[in-house]
C-alpha cells in the first residue's frame, strides 16, 4: 500500500517531524522483502513490518540502526520513495575493507529474514524554511540525497539542484532512477573514473553565498571539499552527513593517550581505533550515532591537549573546548585530557 500526501501534507511533516523514533513506535524488528543489486558492490533491502502493518511515516535523511548477522551496529539513511507505508529501503555498499558490517548484511542477509532495529533519527533533516537547495552526493552518499531530492521535487515554490559524483555509471546507486525522474534536468552526475584529479569542481557551485541551502553526504574527501569551499557561507547553511569508517583512510595516523579524570583511566587509542570505540571497549558510555563527525552525538569536554579537529559539526568558538570522539585525534600524539 502507498499512501500518497498532497504538497501540503508532506511539507507539513518536513516542517514537523525533523526526527522520529522506532523505539516509540515500538518497532523492533523488520523482514527483508527484497534483496536486489543496483549497483556494483551496492545492494538495496526492502523492509517490511512483519505483521504487514504501515511503517512509521519518515523524512528525508532520516536513517535506521540495524544489527547485522555478524553483531555490529549499524545506521543506514532510508532512500525512498517518501511516500511508501509499506516498506522501507536502505541501499548498502559492500566494503571489503570495512570493519565487516556491511559485508556481514549483504553476504549474511537474505529475502525474508529478520533484522533487529535498535533505533533511528534524523540527524540530517531538510530545512523546512528554505526554498533553495542544493545536494551534493559522494558514492553511497545518494541515499539520504536522493530521500531529499524525492521530497522537493514535490515541494512548490522550492528549487533544488542535485550533483551526485561517482566513480563510472556501474557504481552509481538510482542512476536509471535520477535519469527517468521527472526532475532529471535538476541532476548533474559526474563520473571521476577513480581519479581525484578528475573530481566535479564545485568551486562554481559554491563560490557565491545565497540563501541556498546546502547538504552533503559522501566520502571525507568530497565533505572536506565542500567544507572548504563553503567556509565563507554562514554556518547553519551547510549541512552534513556520513556514516563512513573515518578511521581507516588516515595513513598518518599515530597512537596517543586519553586520560579521564572523572573516570580515573588512562587509555592508549591505537591507530586504527576511534577514541569512541577505546571508550566503549573501557565501559565509558558516550553517545553516538553517525561515528563520521557529522551528527554531533559524541561531543565530549576537552580539559586539555591538541587536537586534531575532523569533524564537520563543531563552530570554531567550540573547538578550544570540546572534542567530538568519533573522528579527532590527537594533533601531535600528546595525550588529550578529556571531561570523563
Ligand atoms: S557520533 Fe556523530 S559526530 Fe560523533
């Protein structure tokens, strides 16, 4: 069944419902409907409540926690189509190189099995009183981009253009979708074929500040971009999201210490750990969500030390003074005194 909302209904709930909860809709479990391949390496689930009942009504860059066969959390953005009660989709790139949730999902989950669902907000909403928007999408990045680009191809009197940048058309998750849509002419799709050097230049994009807003979800290399090219727009303009692995990707990453005064530890965090995942492994909760620097979750006091800033959520004014633990690190490998 589709429920279909008229413009103003489905602008309403942008307006209203920025996040909702699974766990006050007391959902718990979804079935895998459908399993199909859209991409390489990119695989699309159809999630079903397993009664058949309607799912809770979403917005764009809402996203899903699931726990996959192979006992990691995950947060996946729902892609669409906005208006479905029926199901729900989220669309997973396989990375071999990951920390093994998205391998054990797509390799270990099949049509019809279950899959818990621990939770999920919208940590990337649409801003409901802009009229002017423009999304930016890297790789897996398109599937909160593409939710946002259903929902205001809907919207009257709001313009949007999409650019959405990929390595060849065979790893472009939607393109026969973003190619027949009725809006296709507000897409732009740029293939790189793997070479940095040929990236989209979104310097024209973003070189004039307007009342535009704009979001970006991808890899840390094309949100650094747009994050430097954007630093002369004002601030709450610019949104971001990823729920990328940060840490791997950092070459230069080196060991260094966290001290918690609060908690009376000391902790080594290795290179290829997060401060987050070193507190976890201690018993220290954080909360967290997007663990890529973007959902602003994991802000936690910083006493003393230099760090190494690789969020996209804290303003200048906050960096002296916090530090968000998915990401930062220490500058220099000196220890970080932290508010634990
Ligand atoms: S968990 Fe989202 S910013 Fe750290």
């Amino acid at each position: 069944m589709i429920t279909v909302y008229t413009f103003s209904s489905l602008w309403a709930l942008v307006l209203t419902m920025s996040s909702f909860s699974l766990a006050t809709a007391a959902l718990n479990t979804l079935q895998v409907r459908r399993k199909q391949r859209i991409a390489r390496d990119i695989v699309r689930f159809e999630l079903i409540d397993p009664s058949g009942a309607e799912l809770p009504v979403w917005t764009a860059g809402a996203h899903i926690r699931l726990v996959t066969p192979g006992g990691h959390t995950r947060s996946y953005s729902l892609c669409g189509p906005v208006q479905a009660r029926d199901h729900w989709a989220i669309a997973v790139k396989r990375d071999a190189q990951g920390r093994g949730g998205s391998v054990s999902l797509i390799d270990g989950v099949h049509e019809g099995d279950n899959l818990a669902i621990s939770g999920g907000d919208n940590l990337f909403p649409l801003e409901a009183q802009a009229q002017q928007h423009i999304l930016i999408a890297g790789g897996i990045g398109i599937t909160p981009i593409y939710a946002m680009a259903q929902t205001l191809a809907l919207m009257p009197n709001t313009s949007f253009q999409m650019y959405v940048c990929s390595r060849d058309a065979e790893a472009t998750a939607f393109l026969s979708e973003l190619q027949q849509a009725p809006w296709h002419d507000r897409v732009q799709i740029h293939h790189d074929g793997g070479d940095p050097s040929q990236s989209l230049d979104l310097w024209p994009v973003l070189e004039t500040p307007s009342a535009a807003h704009v979001y970006c979800c991808g890899p840390h290399g094309l949100m650094d971009s747009v994050h430097d090219m954007s630093g002369h727009w004002p601030a709450h303009q610019i949104h971001f999201e990823s729920f990328g692995a940060t840490n791997h990707g950092w070459a230069d990453n080196q060991s260094f210490d966290v001290v918690l005064p609060l908690s009376g530890l000391r902790l080594t965090v290795p290179p290829e750990r997060s401060i987050l995942e070193c507190l976890r492994s201690a018993g220290v909760a954080v909360p967290s969500s997007c663990e890529s620097g973007t959902c602003g979750s994991c802000k936690v006091g910083l006493l003393s030390g230099e760090v190494e800033h690789r969020d996209m959520v804290l303003l200048p004014e906050e960096r002296a003074a916090h530090i968000m633990v998915c990401v930062s690190r220490s500058h220099s490998g000196g220890p970080l005194e932290l508010a634990l």
